[in-house]
C-alpha cells in the first residue's frame, strides 16, 4: 500500500481546481509530471517513500520524465546562473526555451 499525504493531496486538489476555471471543459487530463524515471520512483516506493497516483485525483493522468539524475542537471543549471554565460545568452536561452514549452504546451492542451 502506498503511503498517502493529505496536505499533498489537498494541495494538488487545489491546484486541479484553478486550473479546470482555465480549461473551459476540456477533456484532457491534469497532468503530474516526476521527473524521475519509472524505476527509480517505484524503487523509492518500495523503501516507503512515493509518488503521486492518478487513481487519487480526478481527470489526471502521471508521466514519469525519464531524467536519470536531476542533482547533475540541477548543478549545471546553477553553472548557467553563476555566470558562466552572459546576460544576453542567458535571455535569449530561457526566451526560445520558453517559446518551445509554450508552443508544445499549446498543442498538447488545445489540439
């Protein structure tokens, strides 16, 4: 059995809830992304420790993001913003990220 969080639960409930005001209807579900993949979550899992389950929220759906070691990406993320790079690099970086997020985020919603 899972271990459960009702402060994680009311949490997302809460988050689900403004974002249906967003959604006008739709039928695709709120997503929880883990970044972690499938086998590292199910490997905590069995230690006790978890991860959210669809089966607990409604009209959602969980994706695991398959990322092997997210301490790596975030130390060279925090590379990038100790000024490694310029200003100008760092804006057009996370301007065109934000643009490429934004358009697959408009197809995956809204198509």
């Amino acid at each position: 059995m899972q271990k459960r969080s009702q402060a994680d639960e009311d949490l997302i409930k809460a988050i689900f809830t403004s974002n249906d005001k967003f959604r006008k209807g739709s039928k695709l579900p709120n997503l929880i992304l883990d970044a972690r993949p499938k086998a590292n979550a199910y490997a905590n899992a069995a230690m006790g420790k978890g991860f959210e389950s669809p089966e607990f929220y409604h009209n959602s759906a969980r994706y695991f993001l398959g990322i092997e070691n997210i301490h790596v990406m975030r130390d060279s993320l925090n590379k990038l913003l100790d000024g490694s790079f310029s200003f100008s690099f760092l804006f057009l970086f996370f301007f065109f990220s934000f643009l490429f997020f934004s358009f697959f985020s408009f197809l995956f919603f809204f198509l």
